[in-house]
C-alpha cells in the first residue's frame, strides 16, 4: 500500500498507489456502505472485512470526500482524502541586483498538487547560517547585506508537505551574479542647432546606492531606424552627446549599466527603445524679397547647412551621372561605326588586290609565244 497520513479530517496519499480508508466506528464483520460526495459510485476499489475502502491505482478523480454507513444508514465516519507526490529537488537561481541585496527564487521540479511550506538560509564560506526570509505566494527569498568579498556562497531551501520533504543546495559566487537592473529615466533631445547630435540622459537605478563606493559603466547604443548596425558609447556619467547622429533621420536609442570595477559582472538589460530624430532646418515656402539682405545671405557653417527640404548637392551628382551614361554611350556607338567601316575598307582592300592578280596573269599570258 501507498503512504497515507492522516491530518484532522483529511488523509493525505500518494497517486498512483493503493490507498486504505477506514471506517472508524464499524465493527469487524458489519456491513457498511461506502460514498464518495454523497454518490454510490466508487473509483475501482474493494471492500475488506473490517469495512476498510481500499482505492487501487488512485488518480487524480479518486479525490473527494468519503463516507461509510451502517446498514440502518446512520454515518459512520468521514474523511477528505487529497492526493498527491512529496517534494523533489528545486531548481534554484539568484540575482544580485547591487551588492547590498540577493534574491533567489525556485521551480518545483516535481509537481505535488499539494500545499508546501519552504525554509531557506544562507551562508558564506565558513559562516553560520543565517535566515533568507521567503516569500511563499510567490516562492522566493531575500538577503540582505551578504559578505560580498566571499568568493563562494551556499543557499538551502527545504520543500516540506504532507507526504514528506526535500532540501536543495546551490552554491554560487555573488560577483558573477551582480546585475544591475536597468538605467531608469533615459531621455534622448535634440540639440538646437546641430541635425548630427543627439543629447542622452539616465538615472542610476533606484535599486543601485546612490554613494560613489559602487560605480557603474554605461553603454549606450544607437542607429538609424532601419539599420542592422549599432553605433556604442561607453561612459561613466550620467549623460552623453552622440557626434555623428544620420541628419534627417529617427534614431533608436537604448542604454544599459555595469558594475564599472567588477568586469566578471554582468550587464543590466536594455533600457526600453527610444526613437528621436536629430535637429533640422524646415524651410518655409514664404516668398523672399530679392532686394532683401536675406536674398544674399549665404550659411557658412558645415552642419547646420544640410536642409532637409533641398540638396543641390544631389541634384548635381545625379545630373553629372546622367552626363557620364549618355558620353559612354555615345563611346560604344563611336567605336561600333569605326569597327564596321575598318571592315568594309578591309574586304575592300582584299578585292582590290585580287583584281589587280588576275590583270597581270592575262598579261603574262598574252605576252607567251603561241
């Protein structure tokens, strides 16, 4: 028979085994009646001479809550049986957001179907035990102010239920685990005046100290909407100007932290997308005055001068292309003309000669006496 622990009113047994009910005030040899909320039907099951239910095989649907009776009908005795497995080995990871705090957090990696209570602690390298304090809604456990400057820790967690218990340990080092939660707060602006810089700002996360102890690297990434390819900046402030921003262009702009001194630390994740496009000239369709100083004012400055609303630039380049195809083309007509008349000339040549073979044959041969 399968393991059975009775609590109050309720057995607890393993599914998949056999399991035995007894009623608790029958007599040996006294016919009883058995009910499974209040219905006659049974999971497969025998009857024992005691007046004992024994469940075979149980599954899931043998759950529920039991009855026996005499053969005058008057109750018995009754009991709620859930079924269920003990716990197993959990599969544990930890984060360690800055050096101050250490989360762990747990997966069954068997299901019980039962309810479960957990006791976790925590240690480093030659420490006592000390409380993680767990959360059991939503299965995981803090610590504060752990000994950084061990290189190795060790977590317990202890599953307990109805049926039995399991307890699991990790061992871990903290300055592999340190990952920052991302920078909070980023900001990306145009710069007035400049359509190839773009001004990024961030936060520290509210999760990081605020003191100068623990110091973070950020790197920021950026590229034309559309591109396959980052541009990156690496700083240790909280803000930066991006140099060489595509004029005209939407930007996607996204940060991340590291702990700056540790380079076995892990980087943070992105900070959510950004899209910002680059300062730029709009130009009006208004009129201007040719007797007007605006008329002859020329913009002498390299950056600001590339408008959006026209580049004669390209206008100039496409013209000069255009130029280059039609004297090409005008090259291979060329040569094709000269290639037929140096022919033609060729078999003129050749046909000439010929001629002039014959003429001085009949010659020869008039001149021959007959």
């Amino acid at each position: 028979l399968g393991e059975s622990f009775q609590v109050s009113d309720v057995q607890y047994s393993r599914l998949d085994s056999n399991v035995t009910l007894r009623c608790g005030k029958s007599q040996s040899g006294t016919p009883v009646v058995w009910r499974l909320n209040r219905s006659s039907a049974l999971p497969w099951h025998r009857v024992t001479s005691d007046g004992s239910l024994v469940l075979l095989q149980v599954d899931q649907s043998a759950q529920g809550n039991y009855s026996c009776y005499d053969d005058r009908g008057l109750l018995l005795h009754s009991v709620r049986l859930r079924l269920g497995h003990p716990p197993g080995l959990l599969s544990i990871s930890c984060q360690v957001p800055n050096h101050t705090h250490v989360r762990c957090s747990w997966v069954e990696s068997v299901k019980t179907f039962l309810p479960a209570q957990y006791n976790a602690s925590f240690r480093g390298n030659g420490q006592e035990w000390r409380p993680c304090i767990v959360d059991f809604s939503r299965k995981h456990c803090d610590v504060d102010d752990p000994s950084f400057w061990l290189p190795i820790h060790t977590l317990r967690v202890t599953e307990t239920n109805a049926l039995g218990f399991e307890t699991t340990y990790v061992r871990f080092q903290l300055h592999k685990l340190l990952k920052p939660d991302p920078p909070e707060f980023v900001m990306a602006e145009q710069l007035e005046g400049y359509p190839k810089r773009l001004n990024v700002s961030w936060n520290l996360p509210s999760s990081w100290p605020l003191h100068g102890a623990f110091p973070l690297m950020f790197q920021i990434r950026y590229r034309p909407q559309g591109s396959m390819y980052w541009s990156e900046i690496y700083t240790e402030d909280s803000s930066v100007v991006i140099l060489d921003a595509l004029a005209g262009h939407v930007h996607q702009v996204q940060v991340r932290a590291r702990d700056e001194p540790n380079p076995e630390s892990q980087w943070s994740e992105w900070s959510p997308q950004l899209l910002i496009r680059p300062w730029e000239v709009y130009v009006t369709a208004d009129p201007v005055d040719p007797f007007s100083d605006d008329y002859f004012n020329v913009d002498t400055d390299p950056e600001t001068s590339t408008a959006k609303s026209h580049n004669p630039t390209h206008e100039d380049e496409g013209n000069l292309g255009l130029v280059n195809l039609l004297v090409l083309f005008s090259v291979v007509i060329l040569t094709t003309v000269l290639s037929l008349i140096f022919v033609v000339w060729m078999r003129q040549r050749r046909r000439h000669h010929a001629t002039k073979q014959e003429l001085t044959s009949m010659v020869k041969m008039k001149s021959m006496p007959i």
